[in-house]
C-alpha cells in the first residue's frame, strides 16, 4: 500500500535544473561591476579569452558554492590567479584560495554582491530572453523519471533554495511544473541561515510525517538530527558536489520509502 501525504523538500540547482552555466555568466557579469577598472589596468586586449577562461575554470568549481554571495569569491579567486599566474588550478588549491577569499573579502561587499547578483540575473533574461534563460537552464536528468515515479501518490513538494523566487517561479511555469511551496534565501536567512531548521519548522508547524530532502550539498545535510523529524536527507550526486551521479539509486530509495 502507498503512503499517504509524503513531503519532498527539495533543492533547486543542481537537483531539479542544471543552472551552472547560467549562474557563472551572472556571477561573472556580476562581479564585473567591482572589478572593471583592475581589469582595464591589466587586460589590455582579448578580454573575451579572459572571461572565457575565466568562467571555464568556474564551473569546474561551482561545487564550492552555497550561498549566492559566495559566487563572488569564486569568481574573484579564479580571476585574480589567472591575472597573476595563469596556471591551471588543481583541486585542493582551488578549494582552500576559495574558502580564503570567503574570509578575507569585506562581508559588506558580498551582502552588496548578493543583491546586484539577483539583479543581473534579472538584466541577462532581458537582455538575451526566455528562449536562452531557459536553455542555460535545462532541467536534470532526474526530475522527469521523479515526477513520473511520484504522480501516483499523494505528495507536496516543497522547493528550498537560496535561488531567487522569481526565477524558480519563471522556469517551473514555463515548465508547467507545480509545487506546493517555495521557500528561497530571504526565507532561510530567518531560520538562522540553515535549512534543517526550516524544514524542521514545517514538518511541525504543518504536522507532516514522513519525507525525504534532497540537497546537492553534502553542508546542508550533514550533522543533523533528520531522523527526529521523520526526514530522509539524501545527497543529490549528479548536483554540484563531484560525487559520483547517484541519481538512478535515489529512484530507488524514493520508490522503496513511498511503497
């Protein structure tokens, strides 16, 4: 027998859409707009090679991401070791001048980062339109096979991401995609920053009983006491985190917890 009034919480990029390629040109476009006179002094000509380069180094990394102001420190990093050495970037190094760009650069800077991050995403959908916005965002290779897996059972889905609304709102009406509740950043932000708490707060505030969380980022899921609220977390491998695409055995999982 099915089980009645099963929750999934689940994340946006990286489980439900693949927003890398899109979410590097914003943050790129975005972190141009504080670095445009350094570049000037430094890149005399074939600046396209150098934003290439740039954002081609970037998605190899965009794992590192969590927070949307993060993307900063991402792209600023890259930036500056191109600048300086032109050297291609090994794995551990990438990750400890990532998390050092995260503690050095001004915390005002990235709050400020954050909302101009937003605004040029809004500014590149003008720009260039729906038909490209969506095609820099394609959904994941997972999502179909559980929409159908689910369709049979009673369930809600509950998106919570540190994406924008309007743009999740955009992509899931485009494609035709409804959920229960979307719950983003601004949200978040008010549970202490942490999405077990959120979670935790609806699972009791709407008496839910079982569901499952999928998050690409193995910092959402670790060190939490899941298995108090009934929640099953499950790392998204085919996401942003360099683990191994697990999405054929989250199927399963998911198929074995709602029978």
């Amino acid at each position: 027998m099915k089980i009645d009034n099963f929750t999934f919480y689940l994340d946006f990029d990286g489980v439900i859409v693949d927003s890398a390629q899109e979410c590097i040109k914003t943050s790129f476009d975005a972190w141009l707009k504080y670095n445009k006179e350094i570049l000037e002094m430094n890149i005399k000509k074939d600046f396209e090679s150098f934003r290439d380069l740039v954002t081609e180094n970037a998605l190899k990394y965009r794992f590192l991401v969590t927070p949307p102001e993060h993307y900063y420190c991402l792209i600023d990093f890259i930036a500056q070791e191109i600048l300086s050495t032109k050297i291609e970037l090994t794995n551990k190094s990438a990750q400890n001048k990532f998390r050092r760009s995260t503690q050095t650069v001004s915390p005002k800077l990235l709050e400020k980062f954050k909302v101009d991050f937003f605004l040029t995403r809004k500014d590149r959908l003008e720009k260039y339109g729906k038909s490209n916005w969506l095609l820099e965002n394609p959904p994941t290779k997972f999502l179909e096979k559980f929409l159908n897996l689910i369709k049979q059972i009673n369930s809600e889905i509950i998106i919570i991401s540190r994406k924008d609304r309007n743009s999740i709102s955009l992509w899931l009406d485009e494609k035709k995609i409804n959920v229960s509740q979307i719950f983003c950043n601004e949200k978040i932000s008010q549970y202490e920053n942490s999405k077990f708490n959120l979670i935790e707060h609806l699972q009791s505030q709407k008496n839910y009983k079982k569901g499952i969380f999928i998050d690409d980022s193995a910092e959402e899921i670790i060190s939490k006491d899941w298995k108090r609220i009934s929640i099953t977390p499950i790392l998204a491998g085919w996401g942003y985190n360099l683990k191994k695409d697990n999405s054929e055995s989250v199927l399963n999982q998911i198929q074995k917890e709602i029978l």
